[in-house]
C-alpha cells in the first residue's frame, strides 16, 4: 500500500535582524529496501519571513534632572545584533553632560542594554530651568548603520537663587526698604 508521510518545517526565531525574506532549497528524495524505490521527490523551496527588526528603543524616553544631580538612560536594540554596535550618546544643551559617550552592543550584552548618564552640574550661577533632546546614534552593523537617531527629552532646572545683599544701608543712603529702578538693558550699582 502507499505510504504518505507529513514534514512539518520549522523557522525558529532567533532574534537577530537579517534580511527580511531568505528561502532555503530542499531536494528531497524517498528511499526504501527496494531497490526500484529510490525516488527524487523534487525540491521544495521554504521562505522564511524574518520579523525581527533593527531598532533602538530608550527608558525613560523623557525625565526630569535637578542641578547637581543626574538621571539614567537605558538604551536597547529591538534584536539581537549581528555584529557588535556602537550606541553613542549626545546632548544638544550644552548644561548637560552625557557619559559615556559610546558604548558598545554585542549579541551577549544586547539584552542588557547601554546604560547612559545625563548630568546637570552644580555651578552656583542662577540659571532659567530648560530642556534638553538627548541623542541616540547607533553604527557598526549593516542594519543598525541605517537606523534613524531616535531621543529622549529631558528638563532640567536650576537651585540656585539669585538674592541681592546690601550691607551697609545707611552709607548706601538707604532706609529700611528700596527700590531699584533699572531700565532694559540698563544697570545700576
């Protein structure tokens, strides 16, 4: 009697971004004891649909920093790499600074992601509060060299105080309250 058997195929995930469709030819052949039964059944061409995707992704994506202290970034690929990547980090606020740089992503550390850190130093000037887009670039593998930078927003805001001291109020020829009157762009002593 005919015999049929089933093959089942499997495309296991194995979450590195490739080429989005690779097919794989299979000859596939039929053999029994019987000499007269050794067959070539024809070839079976398999596509497989890769749905891992290069991307970037940043936690938080925005925050808030203080002067004098700092807030952590964790930036992940979406797959795992190919070959090693390097993440580097900018800020385009000049009040903040970014460290590190650059980190390195390979298929062992990917799912741990590059750990950056924004920094609002301490500087006792009086400084408005502002806000910052910080940059994340990636290179190094085929797929992550054509990614788009993607960001995060982060304010910040200073503790400085700006106060006003007068000493001696009697040699400034002050009473017990005052008013300076400056004019836009003016100054006054």
């Amino acid at each position: 009697p005919f015999m049929s058997k089933k093959i089942t195929f499997y495309a296991v995930d194995d979450m590195e971004a490739e080429d989005p469709i690779e097919s794989v030819q299979l000859e596939l052949t039929a053999e029994s004891s019987d000499p007269n039964y050794h067959l070539s059944l024809g070839n079976v061409v398999i596509t497989v649909h890769d749905i891992n995707h290069a991307g970037l992704r940043v936690d938080p994506i925005s925050t808030h920093v203080e002067e004098g202290s700092a807030v952590d970034f964790i930036v992940r690929t979406t797959s795992k790499p190919n070959q090693p990547i390097l993440i580097s980090a900018s800020s385009d606020n000049g009040a903040i600074i970014m460290s590190p740089l650059s980190f390195e992503l390979t298929k062992d550390n990917y799912h741990i992601g590059a750990k950056f850190t924004a920094t609002y130093p301490d500087d006792d000037i009086v400084m408005p509060a502002g806000e910052a887009q910080i940059n994340f670039n990636s290179g190094g593998d085929y797929f992550y060299d054509v990614l788009e930078p993607i960001h995060a927003s982060l304010t910040f805001s200073d503790s400085d105080v700006l106060l006003l001291f007068v000493e001696d109020k009697a040699a400034a020829g002050l009473s017990s309250g005052f008013v300076i009157d400056i004019p836009e762009g003016g100054s006054q002593t």
